[in-house]
C-alpha cells in the first residue's frame, strides 16, 4: 500500500516537469519555489504598506515618523471594526493585478491572491467565520462573480476555517464610489447591506478586494456587530493611499 503515495509524487513531478507552474498573473514559468503565490518579478513589483501607517486602518502616512498614532480619520470617527489587514499598498502593480482580479478572471489568481491574505492576516488571529463583501444581485449578474467570495474562499482554505456565502447580502445597488467623498460614500451605503440570519460566531474577518475610505468595511461592519458579532476585523489586497 505504501508505494501508492510515491507512484502519485513520481506522476505528479513528470506532469509538472512538461507542464511547469506558470505565474497566475503574467504567465512567466515559476522557477523555484513552487509555494509562492506568484513568480518574484510580480511579487517584487507590489509595494507594501510602509512601516509608518495608522495600527487600526492601515492608512499609510507621509514620511517615516512615529507610526503609533492612529490617523486623523479614525480618531474623529472611530471604525466599528478592530483593525484592517492589507496585503500592500493599493498602487501601480498591486492596482493592475486586482484589476486583472475582477475584470478578467485569470486562472489560479484567486489562490494566489488568498495566499498573499493569508501572509498579511495575523496568523493568531482567532477567527469564527469569513464573510465577504457582497455584490447586488445585479452587479453580480454583469459580473458572473463576486471578487471577494473568490478571495473569501481561498483564504479559508488555507486557514480551514468556514465562509458565509450568503450570511450578509447587498439589498440596494450603489452608483460607483470613486467620485464620492468619504462622507458621501458613508451616507451612500446605509441600509444597504443587510443579514439574512443572525450571527453566531464571535469574530469575523471580513474580505473585501480593496479598502480606500473604509466606509464599505464600516457599513458591513455595523451590520454583522448589530446582528451578534462580538468583533469584525478587515482584510483586504490593496489600501489605497
Ligand atoms: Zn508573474
Ligand atoms: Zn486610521
């Protein structure tokens, strides 16, 4: 019986050596070490958020001074989540790979994506439970695909941990954010995410593609604390700067 697991490695090494690994994002062969999400020139090319950056939005700051304050935003209107988790700073490469994401799904990039989550969120971290952002039905349907259940999913994977597919939907469909000030995006997005049940489990990482104001975050955050989570913390790919 004990040859069965070497005839599948031997198979799987033959397979791989006419078939090697190729980068999710630019489709260069993976040389050595097969375990990295994507190949070192695309890894190299994302920046990560700099040492100086608030502890609980991960907005970085300007310069390279004292990092413990919290920023401006979060001291005003302090976030109902504990804390954001950011793979890199949302920017040139780090912008063009989510946007690859989410536009035109490319192969194993959600996996790849999920492994570099998995680096970036506290592996202490006691999660119950990951929810993702969700989609309107409607943007769902031009899309074919929520970018933040495929995140979702991956991570979970990797942590063993379950994910809420259906837990917190988007009942109301938003006009696109980016021309709105942190303000207008807050007053946007009430009422609009909503739980189907109540929640159960205590803490919850919430997965969203990319965080810039944080009122997306805020608004699913608000809902799943007021439906019975003790604490929501955030993860996300790119912090805008
Ligand atoms: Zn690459
Ligand atoms: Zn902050």
């Amino acid at each position: 019986m004990g040859g069965f697991p070497k005839a599948r490695q031997y198979l799987l090494s033959l397979f791989k050596l006419f078939f090697p690994p190729a980068c999710p994002l630019c489709g260069h062969t993976l040389s050595n070490n097969e375990s990295d999400p994507l190949c070192s020139a695309c890894l190299a090319g994302f920046n990560s958020l700099p040492d100086a950056h608030c502890p609980l939005c991960s907005l970085p700051f300007a310069g390279t001074s004292n990092s413990s304050h919290l920023c401006g935003r979060c001291i005003a209107h302090s976030p109902s989540y504990a804390k954001v988790y950011a793979v890199g700073l949302y920017d040139q490469s780090l912008r063009r790979a989510i946007h690859q994401f989410k536009f035109n799904r490319k192969v194993g990039l959600d996996r790849s994506l999920g492994k570099l989550l998995d680096r970036a969120v506290d592996r202490y971290l006691d999660i119950d439970l990951v929810v993702p952002v969700p989609l309107h039905r409607k943007r769902l349907q031009q899309r074919s695909y929520n970018q933040a259940l495929l995140l979702a999913r991956a991570f979970a994977r990797i942590r063993k941990l379950p994910v809420a597919t259906d837990l917190l939907i988007k009942i109301c469909e938003t006009e696109a954010q980016q021309e709105l000030s942190a303000k207008e995006r807050a007053k946007n997005l009430q009422g609009v995410f909503k739980l189907q049940k109540e929640v159960s489990e205590s803490t919850i990482l919430l997965i969203d593609d990319v965080l810039t104001t944080g009122a997306t975050a805020e608004a699913c955050s608000q809902v799943l604390l007021a439906g019975g989570a003790k604490v929501v913390y955030v993860a996300v790919i790119g912090r805008a700067p």
